[in-house]
C-alpha cells in the first residue's frame, strides 16, 4: 500500500464497470484519483460515493475525443493535485455487427474513442508522468492479440492499441515510462449485458454476449484491478487474462490457419 501513497492517478472511463473498480482499487491502496467520464452524473455520484470512504478523488466530466477537453482535464488534475503518476486508457466501447456490414464511418467512429483518445490522453500524460518514472496502463482486450467473428471494428482498434502500447515501451522505456498493456477476456457482471448489433446483420445470438460468445469465464475484475496494480509496481510490459490465452496468441503467430480453427471453434 505504501508504494502507492501519496501518487495520483487518472482514469478515463472511471465512473462505471472496469473503469470504476480499477479507480477504487488505486484509491484503496493509498493513492489520489481522478475519475474521467462523458456523463456528468455518473462522474458526480462515483466521485461523491468514493469521497465517502475518505478517499482524495477529483471527478471530472470530458469528452476525450476533443482535444480541448484532455487539455482541460490533465490541467485540472495537474493543478489541483500538484502531479500524476498514472494514466489509465480504459475508456472504450465494443461492437456487434459483420464486418463487411461495417462502414467506413463506423470504423472512423471506433478508432476515435478507442486508439485516438488513448493517443491524445497519453501525450498530454507523458510529460508529467516522465518527471516521476510513471505508468500508462492501457485496456486493451483478447481481442488485441487475437480477432474473433461478428465484432465489427473492435478488434482492428483494439490491435492498434497493442501496437501502440509495445511503441511507447521501445522509445520511452529508457526515459522512464513504464507502459502496461492489459488484455482481458470479457469481464464478469451482476447483470451480463447484451450488445445492441449495429445494423440489421443476421448474426448468432451468442455473439452478442460479452466477450462475443468466447468460451472462458467472465473476469472479476477487482481481481484484473489488483493484478494491474502489482503489474505497475513490477513494471511489467503485458497482462493476458486468462493467461491460457497466450498459446492460442502463439499459435496463430506461427501457424496462423490454425490458429483460425482454434478461434473459431472456441467462439
């Protein structure tokens, strides 16, 4: 606990699901938080119920695919807590639908949130969390490593994010920035959510599902939270959850038509 006291950090998408409990737990463990979301509500109440466990919590309603709300936001944060240690990229938003159903606008639409917003974010992050050997922990998914059938866009923006994490460890690792690059399966939830499809594609019902009817177990993810907390204070490059996953990653690296079997029976 002690490692982390006395740090800020900031998370977008901190006001619910992952976002949320990946926020408590740095707060639990000592440090400040900053807790980014588009409804101002939801950043209201997630702010004033942590406010009430005695935790330092700043609540921040933005829109980080504009540029002038991340400038804002690292600006309040940076003054009102007088630095930053870690940035979470975990804002983001999945898709159901066939990808030649897919248009180029939706497409266009998913980079924005899910590589575009990252890539503002952490270039706003950088320069303050360089002064302290900081963190950017970016939520990617299985579906960075590995594509699956009837999720649209998600799984080209998710790639990127992999792409874009592995760069800031190649160029920035020897300035000090230690970058995390999260991959979970579909997280577990009280009340598992069905994905609206995006147009009026006949898709398998199953796909809908969390994780798009991958066969693994939903993730706690206060359990993904505190293994992204240790990974931070290792300094580890990856988190792959559940860690079977990595041979399917292997696999389709070295035989990639097997690798599309294995995806395809397992989905």
């Amino acid at each position: 606990m002690d490692f982390w006291r006395e740090k800020v950090a900031l998370v977008t998408g901190g006001s619910s699901g992952l976002g949320r409990v990946i926020a408590e737990a740095f707060a639990k463990a000592g440090a400040s938080v900053a807790v980014v979301g588009l409804e101002a509500d939801a950043v209201d109440r997630a702010a004033r119920e942590m406010d009430g466990h005695g935790w330092a919590v700043l609540g921040l309603h933005a829109d980080i695919t504009r540029q002038s709300d991340v400038d804002r936001l690292f600006r309040r944060v940076v003054d009102h807590f007088g630095r930053l240690d870690v940035l979470v990229n975990n804002a983001g938003r999945s898709m159901r639908g066939k990808l030649l159903d897919t248009t180029p606008e939706q497409f266009q639409e998913y980079m924005e949130l899910n590589l575009i917003a990252v890539v503002r974010c952490t270039r706003a992050a950088v320069p303050h969390l360089l002064k302290q050997r900081g963190h950017v922990v970016n939520i990617g998914s299985l579906a960075a490593k590995s594509s699956a059938r009837f999720v649209g866009a998600y799984p080209a923006t998710k790639h990127a994010v992999a792409a874009y994490s592995q760069q800031l460890r190649l160029e920035l690792a020897s300035e000090g920035l230690h970058t995390l690059l999260v991959c979970p399966g579909p997280i577990a939830r009280k009340d598992p959510r069905l994905y609206p499809l995006e147009g009026l594609e006949d898709i398998p019902e199953s796909a809908r599902a969390p994780g798009a009817g991958v066969r693994v177990k939903g993730i706690p993810p206060e359990k993904l939270a505190r293994a992204i907390l240790r990974a931070c204070e290792r300094r580890q490059p990856e988190i792959v959850m559940p860690g079977k996953a990595r041979l399917l990653f292997a696999i389709s690296q070295l035989w990639p038509r097997l690798g599309d079997w294995l995806v395809l029976r397992n989905t």
